[in-house]
C-alpha cells in the first residue's frame, strides 16, 4: 500500500497539479460552459503567492492531488470570516480517487486552522457535486450553512458548509 503524506507545495510541483486540477474539475463536470476558471485553476503560482497550496504525495513524491488553503480577506477567500479559515480547489487526480487522497487533504487544512487558532472552516461545495465529495466532508464533521451560499456566475450555486473547531 502506498503511503499518502501531505506537504506544503513547491514550485517543481506546480505543473503537476495544475494538470490534475484541471483534470479532476474536467471528470467532475465542473468546467462545463466555464468562463475562465479553467486558467485560475491552473495558475498554482498566483494560488501560492495569495493562501497556501498543499500536495497530497505518494512515497516516490507523484503529486496525487492538492488543496488551496487560505484565511479571510486574502485574495482566494470567498466565505471565511474574521476567525475562520477556508480551503478552495481541492482536487485529486482522477485515477487516484477513492483512496484517502481527498481525506488526506481535508485533514491538513482542519489541522492548519487549528495550529492557526481558528474557530471553524468553511468551504463551498457547487450544487449536485459528487455523493463521494459530498460523504467526505459529512463524514469530516462539514455541516450545510446555508448563510454561506452564493452564485459566482449565473446557473451556478455553491454551498456553503462550515466545520466549527475545538476551542484550545
């Protein structure tokens, strides 16, 4: 079996997973009739200068897949308030889904809110994504929050879910 680590992304990194981004968003459907996501998906560099990009790697350092993980009033940040953290862009590659890569990844980003002292993590979800994707963050605590939903283009609805942390 092998071994799935999560780190902080380099630049080496970066065409990996602009590729398996673009590619996980692709089988999910979530670039159809798309204007111009495809290229903010794949610009790694601006994602990294602007919140912190995360790599899900395997024991021979294959990027499996990625997460933007970012704070309120930063440029990638849509939901999170004063106090709360957000990830956006989660992705795995899709020949390595369903093998705790997602998982993986939704962990680091709880964890990073923790080690930063944050109260909760919220994220948005697109309406009618995957049962898969919809299970992984249920079953990481996630809750809908409705007062967090929002259309960044028309036909499109994302849905805000929040995950509240332990005090410390």
């Amino acid at each position: 079996m092998t071994t799935v680590r999560v780190r902080a992304a380099t630049p080496d990194d970066f065409a990996s997973i602009a590729r398996l981004t673009l590619a996980a968003y692709e089988a999910d459907g979530q670039l159809k009739g798309e204007h111009g996501y495809g290229a903010v998906l794949a610009d790694v560099a601006t994602r990294a200068a602007h919140g912190e990009v995360l790599v899900a790697v395997d024991d021979a350092e294959n990027v499996l897949g990625s997460v933007t993980f970012v704070l309120p009033g930063s440029r990638f940040a849509e939901l999170s308030a004063a106090g709360e953290a957000e990830f956006r862009m989660l992705a795995v590659d899709p020949v390595g889904q369903g093998r705790g890569i997602g998982a993986a990844l939704v962990d680091a980003c709880v964890a990073r809110a923790g080690e930063l002292g944050c109260s909760a993590v919220v994220i948005c979800v697109r309406g009618g994504m995957a049962e898969s994707a919809q299970r992984l963050y249920q079953r990481r605590g996630f809750v809908r929050a409705p007062e967090k939903d929002w259309s960044p283009a028309p036909g499109v609805r994302l849905l805000g879910l929040r995950l509240e942390l332990p005090r410390a």
